[in-house]
C-alpha cells in the first residue's frame, strides 16, 4: 500500500473515532487531537494545535495535564482508569498508551477517552431507586404502626361522644379529634397505597374506555362546573398490554389535577394517538395527552411536581403525580410535562403498544 494513502486512511481512522484521542511527541508537542476529544474537553477546534505543548492546550485541565505528564514516567500506564474533570465536572473513562516504534523506542504518547458522564448519571438514578426503596420500605412501617393506634383513638373518641351526649361543650372537641384522626388515617393509606410494590394485572385494554371511566371518577372528585371537557381518542386505537385500574388511576389523577388548576372555567383536551417508536416499525406507543389552559406550573418547580408530597395545595397531599410516574414506569411508559405560565399544561405518556404483523419477525 503507498504511503501516501496509508496516512491518509490512519488520519481519517483517528478523525472519525468516537473516543477522544489526543497525542504528543516525546517532548510533549500535540501530534494529533480530534473531533470528539475537543467536544468531550470543550475546546474550540483549532488548526494550530498540532506542534503546541500539551500542557498548554490543557490549561483549563491541569488534572489532565498530570495524567498526560506521567505518561514518561510511569512504568505501569493507567488503563480503563476515570477522572472527573473539575472545570467542567464531567467524568472521562481513558487509557494511556505509549507509542512506541518498531525498535520499541519510545516515541510518544496517546491518551484515548470517553465521555462517562451519562453512564454516571444512569447509575446515580439506580442508586436514587435503591434509596427510595429503603424509604418506601421504612415509610410503610411506621405507616402500619400508626394504623392500628389511629383507629384505637377514633373509635374510643366515638364512645366517649357517646358517654357524655349532654356535654355539649366535650362534643365539639370529640368530633374534631375524630376528623383529624379520620384525616391522619386517609394520609396514613395514602401513603401506604405509594409506597407498596407495584403488582400489575397486565390485560388487553382499550384506553378509550381508561379515559371514559377516569372521566367519571375525577368527576365524582372535583366538580366540572363549566368546565368544557374535550375527548378525541379513536375506539380504534390498538389496545395496550396494561392494568386497567392503575391506569384509570393515572389518567384520574391528571385529570383532576386538570380540574382543579382550571377552578370549575377553561377546557380539557384529551387526544391519543399511535406514534412508531424505533426504525424498523416494530414498535409503537399510544401517545396520550391531556392538556388544559389552566395557570400553568411555574418554572422553578416543574422539576418537583412528581415528588411525592410536593404540593402547592392546601389539602393536596402530593402524592397524586408521584403515584402517576410510578403506574407509568410500570407500564414501561414514559411521562413528560409541558407547562408555561399563562398558556396552560400539558402532561403526555407514551405507552408501548405491539404493531401486530409488524412483530414477530
Ligand atoms: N394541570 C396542572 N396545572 C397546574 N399545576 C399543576 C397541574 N398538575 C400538577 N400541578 C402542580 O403539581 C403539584 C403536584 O401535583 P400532585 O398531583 O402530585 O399533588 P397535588 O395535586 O398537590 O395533591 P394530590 O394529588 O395528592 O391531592 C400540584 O400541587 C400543582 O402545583
Ligand atoms: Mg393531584
């Protein structure tokens, strides 16, 4: 093969990798640096890189310059090694290699890296789940502890309402020990209801009948008034591999939310819709969204709506999105918010749904 062409195809190799590669001579001139390490460093594309030192195109990364510098110096050279770099705070998995010639003289170094920073992210979600779970579990304990004492006192509220019928003054003070206690016991079940594991009783189910009946029920909740509720979801949608209740459950507890961000005025608009979902068609989801031109979310709490108990309501107790996103999760589904102040909200869950004939290939 003639030289020429064998450079070329090496220069177009180290171009078109997608790890970072960065590689000095023997005196620490930049040989070669390409695309992604310039993105992964941050740096701007630079022709005259090449023939500058190394820990001058490093600068803003002295934690990097070091690795490179011990490159000559060690004898075992890190491989498969991470750094997080502190300006930028993102993780690089690397490995640095000699390079060497033909008579083993060593004749410079290469640096090849990733950008590991989303993998991080994935694992610190895993741990955040580990939490929750340990949460959930402690949090379902006390719950049930609290349960059997709660009733004890409303029910011995309850006889000595009875026992002093002519205190009117006892009678008024009995009955708000017993709300609270009644109020205290619904928070308890809630709470209970969050944080036990979900078990799905996975059906065929027609989503169009999920929206008819949560209709009905976040009715039951909070009153309509004149608020105009506008459904277009096509009885011929494919069906879905999901638990009708839960699912009743999230498009109820929306809905609601719905209702009660409109204060009995405005509209609703539900709409669902099949999407593909990877490039072979293979598969699809039910995209289903509910949106009302209610005040909105305000932006810096956006990020908290699904925590459970975040809540801007007086009585709401914030477990009603917390309770949605986990349902969905289940369902393997996904859930996104858009809201703006002024214009309204609009929640979305995509769903996965089988194409039949298009799988099973
Ligand atoms: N459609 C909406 N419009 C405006 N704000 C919303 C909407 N949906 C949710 N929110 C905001 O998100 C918060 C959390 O909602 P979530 O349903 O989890 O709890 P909640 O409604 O406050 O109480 P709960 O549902 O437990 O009774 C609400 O308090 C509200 O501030
Ligand atoms: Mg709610």
């Amino acid at each position: 093969m003639a030289k020429s062409i064998d450079n070329r195809f090496f220069r177009d190799m180290v171009a078109s990798m997608r790890n970072g590669v960065l590689a000095i001579a023997r005196d620490g001139t930049v040989v070669v640096i390409n695309a992604e390490a310039y993105r992964i460093l941050g740096l701007r594309t630079d022709a005259g890189d090449p023939g500058r030192h190394f820990s001058d195109l490093l600068r803003d990364h002295p934690d990097l310059v070091r690795v490179m510098a011990s490159a000559f110096e060690l004898s075992t050279l890190p491989n498969r090694a991470e750094l997080r770099l502190k300006t930028s705070g993102k993780v690089i998995g690397y490995t640095l290699a000699l390079i060497s010639d033909e008579r083993a003289r060593v004749r410079g170094a290469a640096l090849l890296f990733k950008d590991l920073t989303l993998v991080e992210q994935a694992e610190e979600r895993e741990r955040l789940r580990d939490r929750l779970a340990a949460l959930g579990e402690m949090a379902a304990t006390i719950a049930h502890e609290v349960k059997n004492p709660l009733a004890s006192i409303e029910v011995m509220a309850g006889l000595l309402r009875r026992q002093m019928a002519d205190r009117a003054d006892v009678q008024g003070l009995l009955s708000d020990i017993i709300n609270e206690a009644k109020m205290a016991n619904a928070i308890v079940l809630e709470v209970l209801e969050f944080v036990r594991p979900i078990r799905l009783q996975v059906d065929r189910t027609a989503l169009s009948k999920v929206v008819e009946d949560a209709i009905v029920m976040a009715e039951r909740k909070v009153p309509r008034r004149n608020t105009l509720i506008d459904v277009v979801v096509p009885r011929d949608l494919p069906t879905i591999q999901g638990d009708y209740h839960q699912l009743c459950q999230v498009v109820t507890n929306l809905l609601i939310n719905a209702l009660e961000a409109l204060g009995g005025r405005g509209a609703v608009r539900i709409r669902a819709a099949t999407r593909l979902s990877d490039e072979q068609d293979r598969a699809a989801d039910i995209e289903l969204r509910i949106s009302d031109d209610g005040p909105g979310i305000p932006g810096e709490i956006t990020d908290r709506i699904f925590n459970p108990f975040f809540t801007t309501k007086p009585q709401g107790s914030g477990l009603g999105l917390a309770i949605v996103r986990k349902i969905v999760d289940a369902h393997e589904g996904r859930i996104d918010v858009l809201s703006a102040p002024g214009t309204g909200t609009t929640f979305t869950i995509a769903l996965p749904v089988e194409v039949p004939g298009r799988l099973g290939f």
